[in-house]
C-alpha cells in the first residue's frame, strides 16, 4: 500500500470491483479497501444462478460473476487493502484522508477521489414491529445464506418467510432443496415484492405456499422459536384483530427490504436522497460533493447486480476522469412525474457526456400499457413503450440527453 | 393451454402455451423455447454446495453445467451434498460428471480452493 492513489474505492462487492477495474482502466492509480478478508462482497454467498445476464449474455452463480471482476482486477495490478475498516474519512489538500484499521495496525492514505460504494444492510425484525419473544430462530435471509451457503450450517427444519423479496424468495427454494420444510412466504402486501421469475421458479417449483396480505406480528419460544403468530393486515398496512393464527415452526426468516449503508458518507456531509436514503448522484455517480462518487446498492437498492457493476464502471471512468481533470459541474434536477417512484441519478450534468446516460427507474404502482417519456423544456427525448409496468422491479433506460435544456422530466404516459 | 412465467431472463413474461406449439406472451424467441421445453420436459439448473476438507472452508459453491430434470432437483442436491472435495481445485473445473445418469457434469463455482491451507 502506498500513500498516495488517485481514486480509493471503499468496498470490494460488484459495485467496489467494477468500480476500481474501471478507474484503474481509464488511467487510475487505484487502492481497493474492503472489510471482509476477501473480495465479492454479498456475491460470494448468492450460489444461485441469474447473474450477468445483461452483462454478459450468461447465466452466472454470484462467485462465478464476481470471480470475472476479481481476476480482471489482479490484472491491472492496482493495490487492494481486505481485512481493512475504515475508521474515518477527512478532507484534507483538496482530498481526502482515510484512516484504516488493520491487521498490522492503523494506517493513513490520501486520494484525490474517492468511491463510496458500501452495499446495503438488511431490514431486521425489530425494524419491522415484530413483538414477543426473544429466541434464537429469528434471522435475516442474508445470515441463512451465509450460514448454508458459506459455513455449512443448517439452521432451519421448519421454516417460516416473512416477506417476498427476491432473497426470501430465493432462501425458500435453498432451504426447501436442503431438506428443510418450508411452510409458507407471508408479504404483508398485497402483491409479491420479487421478481416473477423467482416466485415461478423458486416457489411454485418446491410447491411452497405465497400468502398475499398477510404477516407475522409475534414471536412465541423461549430459547428456541416454537411458533410465530401470523395476522391479516388491511390496506394501511394494519393488523386486523381477530384474524390471528399460530403456526408452529423453528425458524422464522427475514426478507423485509435492505437498507443502503451510508454511514460513512454521512460522516463526510454528502447529501442523501429521503427517498432511496442514498448518495444524491448525477449520471457520473458523482455526489453532490465534487470527486466523491457512490455507485451500487449504496445509492439505491438495485435489483439485479449488473446494474450494480453497471453504475460502479461508469463512476469508476467519472473518477479516474475528474482525477485528470476537474470540471465545474451544471447539474439539471430530474423531475419526477406521473408513475414514476424512483430515479437514479437524480441529477444531469450537462458538462459531461449528456450523449449517453443511464436512468435507472422504479414505478410507484403496477402498470400496463404504458410509455415512459423523457422530456425537457416540451421536447422530447425518449419514449420507451412498455407492456408491463412492475413497482418492483427497476426500469432501465439508456437515453441520449445532448439536447437537454434547464431541466429533465420523466414520467409515464 | 398452459400458463406459465418465463424464468429465463428477470423479464419474466407470462406466457401461454398449448399442445399444438402456439406460445403467446413472450417478449423474444427465448421465451417461446422455454415454453416448449417446459411442456415436454421441464428442466432446471441446480446450484448447491459440496463440503471439503478444508477448514477455513468448510463448503464450496457448485451447479449443474447444464440443466437436468425438474423432478431429479432434490436428489441432485443430496447427491452433490456426499461429495467431499479434498485437493485444491479451479474455477470451473468438474466435481462430479454425468450425475445421476443425467449426462451432466457438476462444477466448481468458486476459484477459493486453487490455494487454501489444510489445517
């Protein structure tokens, strides 16, 4: 490790890696820190298949996936830092100080940029009002995954899923596969929060029950889960009394949304968006702070981790660029109209490559029919005809934007 | 006619199938092989974990080189899960070939196991 690099990329999941192998590619003298021992971050546990299919037009495991990243790394020869913490981050010579702890004790690095690109954290059960008792049996579907597909444990026989996002969805095939009896994915909603093809293949496959509109809202075990009560619970998201029912299980299973991890951006003053509780970004994945960037579920959770890769290789190139040259931004909100929840980056800089930016979208209901327009001052831009519309899943929209005027609008038509 | 959701690709399309090789819903032509295949003989890749006999890795990512039979997916794993990987291994390379009589070979998914310690 040296003491001084050009870009330093805090966290070596697909983000952190595309990230530091593209920097590194555009020039870059690259420092890659990770907390973990080695590098992949979440991939390493997702054993099942889906990955790179935009990518890489293949069908990888997460190791597999993340391996491409990890050798093309090595390759370029940039400096790695695993089994280091970052304690703190400072401005300091128009850069940035990063204090790390490791193995051989605490350690100084300044860089010109930095990229924050620290994942998420799971919801747990005390974020979601689950009451009663405290038993072992209670996990997040991450820590299943990393106790099955990692440590070789099996901590489940009789299992009970709370929420239908993808990795729920998921750990009820793997546990069901492992032998485990899965009783049933509960989805407070009134619609499943995965995608399609997970409820196809991972429940109706193992013949394991979805209940809609339904979740657990007690823990019943004194060291051991015995039992969980599950409740109807009406349109606001209420339980409803008198629809409560007991069922018997040892293990009950966590998959109520992830949280991007943003502590140390917060601790640097970057601006987070109230919506995607990430970094705001413009289509560099730039902060609101010139030359820190954030890309991957940091800035909002994503569904799939070639977006991930995605956003860390376009603000990888964004900051080996700004390590050559800083530019002052003109940075155009985008605003958000009828249909549309979510948009990544939610900012242009029109001194930047306009020609060919990246909007990644969510809607806020499930549509059909519909067109998603990009518009600015009444000219349009982009129109994307789309037969279905699902809120759970991320629109992708490459658009060239080079005749944006004071501002960008998206919405559906 | 046959529903089904395509699980090809995140998409996801709903598509509907019948006996005489009409499929409907399908965003592109993957969807309608998928379709076809599904009603003859429906098929899955299978990913699990084999053990070895290395401590700080107890066990290593593997999966089925193509797909096999939806209904062998349950003794796939419980096959793979009496495999006991002993020697340092490559990315890619071949745990168990031809598995259950099925013609495919399952393989190593991770690059962990080119130099680990045995104790």
């Amino acid at each position: 490790m040296k003491e001084k690099y050009d870009v330093i990329v805090i966290g070596a999941g697909p983000a952190g890696l595309s990230a530091a192998l593209s920097a590194s590619q555009n020039g870059a003298d690259v420092l890659i820190v990770e907390r973990e021992n080695e590098p992949g971050g979440i991939l390493k546990q997702c054993i099942h298949d889906g990955f790179g299919l935009h990518r890489y037009g293949e069908k990888l495991t997460g190791p597999e996936y993340a391996y491409r990243d990890i050798v093309h790394l090595e390759e370029t020869g940039s400096d790695t830092a695993y089994s280091a913490f970052v304690l703190d981050i400072s401005e300091q010579d128009e850069g940035w100080q990063v204090t790390l702890s490791m193995r051989s004790g605490l350690h100084t690095v300044w860089t010109k940029a930095l990229i924050l690109a620290t994942g998420c954290r799971e919801r747990t059960a005390r974020q979601v009002f689950i009451h009663g008792d405290r038993p072992s049996g209670v996990y997040t579907a991450g820590t299943v995954q990393n106790f099955i597909n990692l440590r070789g444990w099996m901590p489940a026989k009789r299992a009970v899923i709370l929420g239908s996002g993808d990795i729920g969805l998921i750990m009820a095939r793997r546990l069901s596969l492992e032998g485990a009896e899965v009783l049933g994915v509960y989805e407070a909603k009134n619609r499943p929060g995965g995608l399609m093809r997970n409820i196809a293949q991972c429940l109706e496959d193992f013949n394991i029950p979805l209940y809609l509109s339904k979740t657990v809202t007690r823990t019943i075990g004194k060291h051991r889960l015995e039992a969980v009560e599950i409740m109807d619970v009406d349109d606001d998201m209420e339980p409803v009394s008198g629809t409560a029912e007991i069922i018997p299980c040892d293990t009950l299973i966590l998959s109520v949304g992830l949280i991007p991890e943003n502590e140390l951006a917060e601790s640097i003053g970057i601006k987070l968006s109230d919506q995607t509780h990430g970094p705001l970004v413009d289509q560099n994945m730039e902060t609101m702070k010139d030359g820190v960037f954030a890309a991957g579920n940091c800035v909002s959770v994503n569904d799939l981790a070639d977006y991930v890769s995605e956003n860390g290789i376009t603000a990888g190139k964004a900051a080996a660029s700004y390590v050559r040259q800083k530019q002052k931004r003109e940075l155009i909100p985008v605003k958000k109209l009828n249909g549309i929840g979510v948009c990544v980056p939610q900012y242009i800089d029109k001194t930047s490559e306009p020609g060919n930016a990246v909007l990644y979208l969510r809607s806020d209901d499930d549509y059909r029919d519909r067109e998603i327009r990009l518009e600015s001052e009444g000219k349009i831009l982009l129109t994307k005809k789309m037969k279905t519309i699902h809120s759970a899943e991320i629109i992708r929209l490459e658009a060239d934007l080079s005749g944006i005027g004071a501002e960008l609008e998206v919405k559906l038509i | 006619m046959k529903k089904m959701i395509c699980i090809i690709c995140p998409n996801g399309c709903e598509l509907e199938a019948d006996d005489e090789e009409h499929v409907t819903g399908n965003l592109c032509p993957r969807g309608r092989t998928f379709a076809l295949q599904e009603l003859k003989d429906p098929r899955r890749s299978v990913s699990t974990t084999c053990r070895t006999v290395f401590p700080d890795i107890p066990v290593v990512p593997v999966r089925t080189e193509q797909e096999i039979p939806k209904h062998l997916m349950k003794d796939t794993v419980r096959a793979i899960s009496e495999i006991v990987i002993d020697r340092h291994m490559r990315i890619g390379e071949t745990v168990a070939a031809d598995i259950l009589n099925t013609g495919v070979n399952v393989v190593l998914c991770t690059d962990r196991l080119k130099e680990v310690d045995h104790d």
